[in-house]
C-alpha cells in the first residue's frame, strides 16, 4: 500500500529520540509522505525545521484551541506570512475543544476564525479540531463559509453526524485515525460507513491514538497503514484500493505538496 499520514506531531518530545527510525519504519510500511502539524505559533520554528529536514515530510502552522490561551492572538495576516514558505501546505489545527476547557470559549472561536480568514485567502486547507463543540463547530463554519468557501477537513473525526455531514455539504474532507479501530467506537463506524470516499483521509495523531493492534503504546505514522486496513475493511473496499484513494484525496485537498514519483 501506498499511503500518507495527514497528521501527526513529529516535533513532540516523544519523538526526539528516534525520529529518523520512526520515519523509516514508517517508509517500509508504505507511508510516503507526511503532513507534521504545528499546534503553537511559539514552536513553529521547531515544526519548519522537521519538514525542512526531510523531503517527505511537509507541515502546517496554526494553534490548537488547547492552547490559544497561552499564546499571543493571532491575525489571519500572521498565519497567511508564515505560510508563504513551500513546506508549508495547510492552516491549523485549529478549531474547538469543549471537553477539555484549556482555553475560554470564546477566544478559541476568535482564533477559529482568524484561521478560517487565512485559510480562504491563501487557498491552504484549514485543519480542523472539534470535540464536544458540535453546535459551535457547525455554526461557525456555516457562517464563515457564507463569507467565501474554503477547502479543509475535519481532522481526527470523532463529532457527531451533524459535523460529518455540514463538512461535506461545505466542500471539506474528514479525516480519520485510529480511533476507528477502537472497541467503543461504534457511533464513529456507522458515521464513517457513510461518508463518501473520495473526502475520506487517514491520520495517526500520533504520539497519540495508537490503532489496535497497538494500542496503548506510543503511536508512530507507520501505524496509519492499521487504520487504512481498518476503514478498507469497514467499507468493504481493497485495502490497496483504500490506500490509494486517500492518497490521491491528499494530494487533491492539499495541493501544495508534491506527489513522490
């Protein structure tokens, strides 16, 4: 199988050790290219650093609505300079987090915006985060596409059908991870097993999630390829097929990056 992993967090101290070998091993299990997320403007130097590093890997800038509190506002325009670089091909994570609460409300939905701002000008995917924040999360998203369209995804889907299917009406792509794979989660499968497969996208999120066979160890891009077989299987689909039809929704969602030969 031929295969990307949309999200995961290279730069994270999990992986200081053995970053090379984790993305090697990633290569053997067919994983061709990588998408490193920034989730603190603060550690983006870090973030650009990895992707420029290795020419598999690329990345995105923006902040998590874990940690808008911490980290000064953010403009659309701040977001739309630092993505001007080649390595640079999506807007995010951003969105909103309501289980948790690290950050108020209403400042995670201001960074929202800003991000949504810049993604729409820039014509970068916005990378989106939603938890326990369904109403909100479609509401803004209606209301910002009101004001022009934007490409993006939902990324670690886990929302309710109402997200899942205001992203496709808006044009955007879920992507999803190893969760998929979970015992518990049944609601996400019967979701996913009626999304349309040319907006579907795989994720790690790694160090986190790790899919079963491997869950509850560190969680490495390599293991996308579990997932993959997974929502093949879930979809009664080839799972090279499967792999291949993500890949080319990759590529066509975030343009920017350059397809391996």
């Amino acid at each position: 199988m031929t295969l990307v992993d949309s999200h995961c967090h290279l730069d994270f101290p999990e992986f200081d050790d053995d970053r090379d070998a984790v993305l090697a091993r990633a290569r053997a299990a067919g994983v061709t290219t990588f998408q490193t997320i920034c989730t603190r403007l603060s550690k983006f130097p870090q973030v650009l650093a990895i992707a420029e590093r290795y020419d598999d890997v690329y990345c995105s800038v923006g902040i998590h609505p874990h940690s808008v509190a911490e980290e000064a506002p953010v403009e659309a325009a701040d977001l739309i300079a630092l993505s001007d670089h080649a390595k640079v091909i999506g807007i995010g994570e951003t969105g909103l987090d309501y289980f948790y609460e690290r950050s108020p409300r209403d400042a995670q939905q201001r960074s929202f915006r800003a991000h949504i701002a810049a993604a729409r000008e820039t014509g970068l995917p916005l990378i989106v985060h939603s938890r326990d924040a369904d109403a909100d999360t479609v509401a803004i998203l209606r209301d910002e596409a009101g004001k022009g369209a934007f490409p993006g995804l939902i990324h670690c889907f886990t929302a309710g059908r109402e997200v899942a299917e205001t992203a496709i009406e808006l044009g955007l792509y879920v992507s999803l991870s190893g969760i998929i794979t979970f015992r518990n989660a049944e609601d996400l499968r019967a979701i996913a097993r009626d999304l349309p497969p040319e907006r579907l996208l795989v994720e790690t999120d790694a160090p986190f999630l790790a899919p079963i066979p491997n869950r509850g160890k560190r969680n490495e891009p390599g293991f996308v390829a579990d997932t993959a077989r997974a929502l093949a299987e879930l979809l009664d689909m080839d799972a090279a097929d499967l792999a291949e039809r993500t890949t080319r929704n990759f590529f066509a969602l975030f343009a920017k990056a350059e397809p391996p030969e």
